[in-house]
C-alpha cells in the first residue's frame, strides 16, 4: 500500500498532538541530508518509555538506526529523566532485533498478539536493557 500525502499529513498532525499531550517525544532522522527514518519515545508511567524506530530502506544498514537509538535513550535520561525503556517489535523483524540487541536490549519474551499493525494483531517481541545499561 504507497505511503500518500494524506498519510503524511495524518502521521504529522497526530505527532504533534501527542507531542503537545505529552505522551511522545519524537524525532525524525536524518542521514545524508533526506529524511531517512523517524524514532520516538512513547512515554509511560512510572519513568518509563517505549522507544520505536523506523527507517527508510536506503538508509539501513548503516548503523543509523543504532545511533539514533542510542541518542534517544540518553536523551530520555538526561532531558526527561526517564529510568527504564521497553522495545517492542513484531516477530521475524531481525533488523529491528539486532538494533535493539546493539544497543543493550535483550530479548525477553515472544507474546502472542503484542502488536496491532494495519489494523491487524501480530505476535511480537519485548525487550529492555539490563538495569547497569539503562544508565549509561
């Protein structure tokens, strides 16, 4: 299904709608001058986040999407003060399971039906960092 500019539209409205509620702080990503990606960190009570990511084909596998995790993780910390992080993912997205293992995530569980993508439930992966990584 193509990406439209109503979708665009829709995606940057309902970005900064969260942004304003204080539920999101997202980012694009940049690589090479384009919009490459964008990555957020979906807030959650207690201190805590989800940070989610994506990239555009032509600019994986570069260590951009690492680099960027790594960015926000850190930023969370120092700006936001968060204290822990959980990633998600859907079962078989090695791109996004090897990001996450870089950047100290571990793989915790496979849980049936975790994640709703297209309208659809999909199983998916959970993660976080150990404690001693959350902090560097």
């Amino acid at each position: 299904m193509p990406y439209t500019r109503e979708d665009a539209a829709w995606f940057l409205a309902d970005v900064a709608r969260r942004w304003d509620g204080g539920n999101v702080a997202a980012f694009a990503v940049e690589y090479r001058g384009r919009f490459a990606g964008s990555i957020d960190l979906r807030l959650q009570e207690g201190g805590w986040a989800e940070v989610a990511f994506g990239l555009a084909p032509w600019a994986r596998g570069a260590g951009i999407a690492t680099a960027a995790v790594q960015l926000i993780l850190s930023w969370g910390i120092e700006e936001l003060g968060l204290r822990g992080f959980h990633w998600r993912a859907q079962v078989g997205n090695y791109a996004s399971r090897r990001v996450a293992e870089r950047c100290g995530f571990r793989v915790e569980g496979t849980v049936r039906g975790l994640l709703v993508q297209r309208g659809e439930r999909a199983d998916g992966w959970i993660g976080s960092p150990k404690p001693a990584e959350r902090l560097s």
